[in-house]
C-alpha cells in the first residue's frame, strides 16, 4: 500500500475508533484498533536462521582450529557465518592461536534491518548497484521520523503526511527489491526486530548503533552504517576486525527495584563509553536464567553505549515463552534441538572452558538502582547516593518530564511494572508533578497494553501515551513546557543515550538514564533528589511511601496484534515497480560517485577543525529538524559539525579561515571544497562515538574531507570513514593533538604506498606550521586490504557498484556463447 492510502486508512481508522463525542483525554492512541487482528500467515520459515548449515560451518571451524579448542558463544555464532574459515581465521593470527583483535573476519549475515533515517542512503548506494532484489531477507521500519509532542493520535498523521515522499520512497524501493516494509505507526525497529526477525544463533546487519538489542535473543546482531548494509544485501563479504571478548558473568537474581536496566547501567560506569571499544559483551553466569527475554534485550541494547561490537546472552529456558508468544514456536523447538546436542554442534551456548579477555562479575541480589548523567551514559551513580551527588554539582532539584518507553524500555514487563507503580500512586490521590510520556515499542505492544487497560492507567493518571516510533529518544521531542534553549532543566528517561541536545535540542537540558519504573515513581515527586526505596510523599491523609513493583514478563492472553494496516508489505521483488524520486525533490537525492584516491600521497590538505573533547555522530551530524534532509546529501550536509567545539577558542560551530575570518564549520569546508583544497579534521578521543549514523561519514567526504586524526576512534564510525574514502588515523604520541591548530597545512607520507600494499606500512603525517616550522607526526592506522581497496576506489560503494558491473557483463558474455 503507498502511504498515502495508509494515511487514509489511519484517518478513518481513529474517526472509527475514537468518535467525536469522546472527550479529547481519551485519544491517547488514534491509529490503531483495540481488537485483536486475524493474522496472516506466518511465514517461520523464511525468518528461521539457517541452523543446518550454521552447524556444518561450526563443525568446519573445528576442524580448522582444532577440536578441542574451546570458544564462546559469541566466537560459535560469528565464526559460523564466515565465508571461508580457514582464510578469516588462519590469516595474521598466528596460525590460528591469536584471532582475537587480529583476524579479518569475512562474514555472510542472515539478515539486514533498516530504520527509516539511515535506510534511505543505504537504499540510495544499494540501487547503484543495479541488482534486482536483495541477496537476503531484509526489513525497513518507519520509527525515526514521527514526532513526540501532542500524542499518538495527533503526532502520527501529521509526520505521515509531513513525510510522505521519504515514506514512498522507501515503501516502493522495498516492494521493487523484496524488502519487508513495516510502515510508520508499527513500531520502533529494535522491538519490531525482536519480535519478528531475532532467533538464537542468527547474525544480522543492522543500520542503528542499537541493533544488539536482539542480542537479548541469542542473536549475533552488529549496528553499521549504511554502506556495510548494502555489502549483506549484494552477497559481498562482510569484514569485521575479530572482536575481543568481554565476559560479564552474572549471579543472584534481581529482587526489588533492581531491574535488568540497572545491570547495564552499573556495567556503563565500570567501563566508560570507551570501555567496550573492540569486544563482544558476551553474558554468562547462573544469574542469566532468572532474566526475562526482554530484559535481556535492555542489556544488550545499552551495550552500545560502551562501544562494544555487540552484546548477547546465552539461549535460555526464557526464550522459549517468548518465541511461542510472538508465533515462532517452531524456531523455539530448532533452537531447542539445537541446544540440547554436545558442545562441539551446540551453537547456542559456549564451551564450558571458553576463555575470556576479561570478566565483570555482577551480583544481581544486590544490585541496586542506577541513575546514569547527565550529558553521557556512563556518568552512573548507585541510588542511595545520587541525592548528594546532585547537591555536590548543584543539578537541578527538580525535573520537568519523566519519559518511559522506547526501544530500550518497552516491553510488557517494563510498563506493567510501572502501572503497577501508577495504580499505588492513583489510590493515594496522586498525581505526576512531572510531565509523563509513555512511548509503545511496537503496534503489538500497545495494542496489548491497551487491551489489558494499562495505557488507560497510565492516561487516567495524566500520561501521554505517544506514537509507536522513537520520538524523543532520538530528538524528535517538541516540548510544549516552555522550557527555553540555554536553560539548564532536568528529565528523566529509559533511553540509553543522553548526549546534550540529544532529545531536546538544548544543550542544557540534563538527561538522567533510570529505568522506566523508577522515573515513574520519581515523576509523582518531581524532585530529582527522590528516593522512592526510602522516602515518603506527602498526601493530605499522610505520607505516602511506594512499595517494590511488580509485573508479568508476557501477557497472560497473548499479545493482541493491534492494526492490521500496520503489518509489513510481503518481502518479494518486483520488476515492475518504479522507485518514486522527485528529481526535484529537497529530500531525497540520487548519489554521485565520491572521486578514486589520485596516485600520489595527499600533499596539499589543510587543518579545517581542530575539534575539543567528545565528538559524537550527534556533533557531526545533528539529528532533530534534520532528519527530514537524510536522503539529500548535499542539504544534510549543511549541518556537519555544528555541535563541535573549537580547541583554540572553545567556540561551537566557529571556524577561522587563513586570512582570520570567521564562518561556520560547513561554510567554510564548501568554500574549500569548491576552490579545490581538501582537509582533515584533528579531534580527541573516541571520535564518532554514539549512533551508526554513516551521514557523519558522508557528509565531510562530500565536503572535500580525506583524513581524520583522532586519538582515538569509535568501531562504528572509524569503519563508517572508510567506507566511504575518508581514512581515519591515530596518534602514536597522544601530546601530538596539542602541537597541530586549525588551517596549518598537511602532507602525508606512506599512505598512497599503505593503500596499494593492503595495509602494510606505516603513514607519517607532515605538519606545516606558519612561518615554516614542520612537525613530523607518527600515526597508526587499522586499514585491511579489503578498506585499502575502498579509499582508492574512491569508496566502498564505488568498488561494489564496479564489481556490480563486471558480474552483469560476464553473465551476458555467457549468455551470447551460449546461445
């Protein structure tokens, strides 16, 4: 269906359901029906991972290392999906002893899911290819660009038909190339995924820095930009750097107010957002079997924010129940199977004496709630202490909203654990001091929740309940308490990511991480100094003191499915389909070729930025008011930078040109792109942490970038870089960073004979100061053959639309000898 007959369709849908004579307080959800669905028929099929030859690859990587070597869970399921074990894994590694941060795995994923923000440019370098449909399953989910601000029943309708050419896109480009459409309003690709897509065992590529979320259910599920997405979806080799592994073994069972997003916010602060960079967050332990399979999912989906590759957890007896639940009983039997064979088939757990690069234990029986901020999601503070940490640093006594909900954060368990919270407060005669917002997960989940009268608790309290999408998880948040940019405010959310400008667009709007329950019984204080495990409210019949929650892991009668209209359209190409671009359009826009790297060392690149402290995708590409430009490079583009800060002058978004004058960041790289002069940029550590967001690639590549020296880079975004030409490099000597400014000028050396060699060989960096003082830099750089052919190919697009090319040639050269 095109979306504009989904409009229609929700349209008449919620005049249907919600009839004008209801007060305006009862439209808490308008799009979607209260009444259970008949389902289409299933397809378990074509969403069971591969498990008969998963488990013949595993019994051929035995062979090849040995049988008697041990490995984890993570190292079964990623090296059971290598294209050829014995090159990935006796490659570099010592003849097999040391794979670990040496081999170049080269992988075949299962599967690709897209949002709708980032699925756009990886469609866009997928049709260059010129290929008829996609070389395995795929899904695209509408969740990033529908607006939290009035409610669901208001909210969605109006980013439908704000959206609609972006939405059109994407649902022709799926129909034409097979791809499962899930329209806006069904829900947030994370908890889609899960409930549809993630078994134990599978591996898959997905372009949102949160897709380990399906980590929860045993799968290998890695965020990448879009440009690693289209390698799955051409039936290209896949290469990742063999993570280490970090083990984190868990004991005791949670009791309390303690609850499975404090077990990654704990573990957030013991790493840092550094701390992951590199490894697979692997949990084991005897705590793992009192996790539900949705709180599972609220570790793993975190994990992102320690720069880890991904994260999972072991197949559990709490699988099972779920898969049954969401229509896959027969991939809970496989799995079953699966799980039941000797270690040397079973794929889903590990070797008893698998080995660890290093172990966290986390004791669950004591385990107490977690307070993560502001400003970054490893900042974390135990409960019993916050209250005197926010006297410490003079934060805000009081919040302003309290937002439960998201991918992270919407399960079934979550939100009965905070009706639970709410229907206490309600009999006390209570109401939220703090605005309330309640965002669904999926269409399921809130058809769900609506049935068993939760989303009518929370309403009946003051809540509102907004549309199935990410909303003010990823800034698309219209706040409506007159809450003014610049003024320092608090909010609490169970997000995972609380950057400044995250949600809100103000950078001094300070986002607390907790779990979802735990902001629900703070938003009836309002006082950000609120404990509800030991202090009392005050109410005209006396104080009022909250007890421990309680909820239900899955509903006792089912899911609900919610709207029939938000099912996905079928995944199966066709030809005939034309994919809708307006040529004319400020939205979207077909992708010109990056140029090849030229045969010679860069000689000529100037300092264009010399970037102070964290550096995240959001700095480099905001989202907000610009998601609407994620399909248009050059328009997008005009925001690369604007949140970084100048080291010379701490200024934001300040940039001074050789002849001292000043303009903003974008400005000034088109004025040098256009006069021929490209740039680096120098920045500190962990460069690009944060979302998968490869527009924060593209954009300074499209701008005439060509390096970035950093001190260090995050996973995501330093493969972003070279996927599309753009070389990332680091510091041997960190104190470096301090002896380079903006507009010095930049030669290299080593790098064109790095490229050609496949990785081998070092690349020094020859800083010209004014006044001609040259400054020899020693740098480091993490390019494999297959990367170096992406940066001299101009891209890694360019050299898959190449091959592309080569393969359409031969088949026709055989056509004719055959004929």
């Amino acid at each position: 269906m095109q979306v504009q007959a989904l409009l229609s369709r929700a349209t008449n849908c919620r005049a249907r359901l919600y009839p004008a004579t209801w007060p305006r307080r009862a439209l808490v959800r308008g799009l979607a029906t209260t009444q259970d669905a008949p389902r289409p028929r299933l397809d378990v099929g074509s969403r069971m991972p591969p498990y008969r030859k998963l488990v013949k690859k595993l019994e051929q990587v035995r062979r090849v290392l040995g049988g008697a070597r041990p490995l984890t869970l993570a190292e079964k399921i990623l090296y059971s999906h290598l294209d050829d074990p014995e090159e990935s894994l006796l490659s570099n590694t010592t003849n097999g002893r040391d794979i670990r941060a040496n081999a170049n795995l080269k992988l075949k994923p299962d599967r690709v899911a897209m949002q709708d923000a980032s699925a756009q440019m990886a469609l866009l370098q997928f049709m260059s290819c010129g290929l008829p449909s996609t070389a395995v399953p795929a899904s695209i989910h509408c969740d990033h660009m529908i607006v939290g601000e009035k409610g669901a029943d208001t909210d969605l309708p109006n980013s439908i038909q704000g959206n609609k050419e972006v939405f059109d896109f994407l649902e022709s480009a799926a129909r034409k190339y097979g791809i499962d459409f899930w329209p806006p309003g069904a829900g947030i690709i994370h908890q889609s995924v899960l409930e549809n897509y993630s078994a134990p065992g599978l591996m898959m590529l997905g372009t949102d820095s949160h897709t380990p979320n399906a980590g929860g259910l045993g799968a290998i599920a890695i965020g990448v930009g879009g440009a690693d997405a289209v390698d799955a979806l051409v039936d290209a080799p896949w290469e990742l750097k063999a993570p280490k592994i970090l083990g984190v073994r868990l004991e005791g069972e949670l009791s309390g107010w303690a609850s499975p997003k404090d077990v990654i916010l704990s573990l957030a602060g013991q790493l840092t957002v550094r701390g992951g960079t590199g490894f697979i967050i692997e949990y084991f332990g005897p705590g793992v079997q009192s996790l539900s399979c949705t709180g599972m999912s609220t570790i793993c989906n975190m994990g992102a924010e320690v720069g880890a590759t991904t994260s999972l957890f072991p197949f559990t007896p709490a699988h099972v129940p779920y898969l049954q639940a969401t229509h896959r009983g027969p991939i809970a039997e496989a799995a079953q199977e699966i799980a039941s064979r000797p270690m040397s088939t079973n794929l889903l757990s590990a070797d008893p004496e698998a080995s660890y690069d290093k172990v966290v234990t986390i004791n669950l029986s004591t385990l107490e709630p977690h307070i993560n901020g502001p400003f970054t999601p490893d900042l974390s503070t135990p409960l019993s202490k916050f209250k005197s940490v926010v006297e410490e640093k003079d934060w805000p006594r009081t919040f302003g909203a309290g937002l439960i909900g998201s991918c992270t954060n919407s399960s079934y368990q979550d939100m009965t654990r905070s009706e639970e919270l709410v229907k206490q407060a309600s009999a006390a005669g209570l109401e939220p001091k703090a605005d309330f917002f309640i965002t669904p997960g999926s269409e399921q989940i809130r058809a769900t929740l609506d049935r068993d009268d939760t989303l009518s608790t929370f309403s009946s309290a003051g809540g509102m309940v907004l549309a199935n999408a990410c909303g003010p998880c990823i800034g698309q948040w219209k706040r409506t308490d007159g809450t003014k940019k610049g003024e320092a405010n608090a909010i609490f959310t169970s997000y995972n990511r609380n950057f400044p400008g995250r949600n809100d667009g103000n950078r001094a709007t300070m986002n607390f991480l907790a779990s979802p329950e735990l902001i629900t019984a703070m938003s009836y204080s309002g006082q950000t100094t609120f404990n509800p495990i030991t202090d009392a409210i005050p109410t005209p019949s006396g104080p009022f003191k909250f007890t421990p929650p309680k909820g239900s892991d899955l509903p006792l009668a089912g899911f609900a499915e919610g709207n029939p209209e938000f099912l996905p359209t079928a995944g199966v190409p066709d030809t005939s389909v034309e994919v809708v671009i307006d040529p004319k359009s400020t939205r979207l826009a077909i992708l010109a070729p990056f140029p090849a790297f030229p045969d010679a060392e860069l000689t000529d690149l100037q300092v264009l930025y010399k970037v102070k402290g964290q550096c995240t995708t959001d700095t480099i590409s905001a989202a907000g008011p610009w998601l609407k430009y994620k399909g248009h490079l050059p328009n997008i583009s005009e925001n690369t930078l604007i949140g970084a800060v100048n080291a010379a002058t701490n200024e934001v978004n300040v940039a001074y040109d050789v002849d001292g004058s000043t303009s903003g960041i974008p400005e000034l790289a088109k004025r040098w792109r256009d006069r021929g002069q490209e740039w680096l940029v120098v920045a500190e550590h962990n460069y690009g942490e944060g979302s998968a967001r490869e527009h924060a690639a593209l954009q300074p590549r499209y701008l005439g970038g060509r390096i970035i020296l950093a001190k260090s880079f995050a996973r995501i975004h330093e493969t972003n870089l070279k996927k599309q030409g753009i070389v990332p490099l680091t510091f041997v000597n960190e104190a470096d960073y301090d002896s380079i400014d903006a507009c010095d000028s930049v030669e290299t050396r080593g790098l064109l004979d790095v490229l050609k060699s496949g990785g081998q060989g070092e690349v020094i960096v020859v800083v010209k100061k004014k006044g001609g003082i040259e400054k020899v830099v020693k740098t480091r750089h993490t390019l494999s053959r297959d990367q170096c052919g992406f940066v001299l190919a101009g891209s890694a697009l360019n050299l898959l639309a190449r091959r592309g090319r080569e393969d359409r040639e031969e088949v026709v050269r055989e056509q004719e000898l055959t004929d």
